[in-house]
C-alpha cells in the first residue's frame, strides 16, 4: 500500500471523528443539556464539554495537515 493511500485513510478516519465532535457540541446549551438534562445558565466551558472543544480543535488541525501533506505527495 502506497503512502498516499495511508494518508487518505487517515484522512478519512480523521474527518469523520471532526464531524462527530462537531455535531456532538450543541451551540446554546451545555453538554448535560444535550442529553436532557436541565440547566438555566450558560457560561463557559468546563469538564467535558472543553475537553470536547480542545479535541474538536486538534481532529480539524489534524485534518487540514493531512489534506496539505496529501497535496504535496
């Protein structure tokens, strides 16, 4: 298998996790909202909810490497 191969299928692997944590935020409720519970308040974000920000943040960082690293092979 080529190395170009290799990285596509990163690629791929990559995007599709991007997506998930994309849709996995919600814009105006906190992440225990999400999954039904109640909450008033929005402020910043803590625990999982900014773990899951720092990890949407790298999957794009990652993917936008990848993408240059495949157009220059």
């Amino acid at each position: 298998m080529s190395l170009e191969k290799v990285f596509i299928i990163i690629q791929v692997i990559v995007g599709i996790l991007a997506v998930a944590a994309i849709l996995f935020q919600s814009r105006s409720a906190s992440l225990g909202e999400s999954f039904g519970g109640s909450g008033v308040f929005y402020g910043t974000r803590r625990g999982p909810e900014r773990m899951l920000y720092f990890i949407t943040i790298g999957l794009v960082a990652a993917f936008v490497l990848l993408s240059f690293i495949i157009l220059f092979l």
